[in-house]
C-alpha cells in the first residue's frame, strides 16, 4: 500500500493534520529553549501555559497551537531588551 494510505481501508490519509502537530510540537520547542536562557524549566512552562498582555490575554501556546508563533517569537525576543525586568 502507498504512503499515506489507511492500511485496513486503502483510502487515502489527509497527512496535514499531522503535519501540523508536528510544526506546531517544533515550534514550541524551539521557543521553550529560547525560554531556558532567561527562566528554569517550571518557569518557562508557566510563562507558555499563562495569559499575556500582549497577546490580548491569550496564552502564548494557544497562539503557537493557532500558526500564529511569530507574535509568540517577537515577545521572546524583546526580553533581550532593556525593558526585561
């Protein structure tokens, strides 16, 4: 059977769903590591699953989870800034 087929059936399989899991699991590695440079573990976990201001009180992985992750990316980069307390 070919890539991408339901073995019981032989119909095919819509593969993007997957596909979007797998971006979206990426994604929020690669931003839990930028975390890691600023807050422990438990932190980084709490600052991801918390609602945020700039994110219009949504929590930065509801805005990864909805393809949105360069807002998420731009507020991680602003903690380089000056304002980071």
């Amino acid at each position: 059977m070919g890539e991408g087929m339901n073995t019981l059936t032989g119909a095919a399989i819509d593969q993007s769903p997957r596909r979007d899991c797998l971006s979206i699991a990426k994604a929020t590695s690669v931003m839990f590591r930028r975390l890691m440079e600023y807050f422990d573990p438990d932190e980084a976990d709490t600052w991801l699953n918390t609602e945020h201001p700039d994110l219009d009180g949504a929590t930065p992985i509801s805005i990864i989870a909805a393809e949105r992750g360069g807002e998420v990316f731009a507020i991680i980069d602003s903690l380089d800034g000056e304002d980071f307390i």
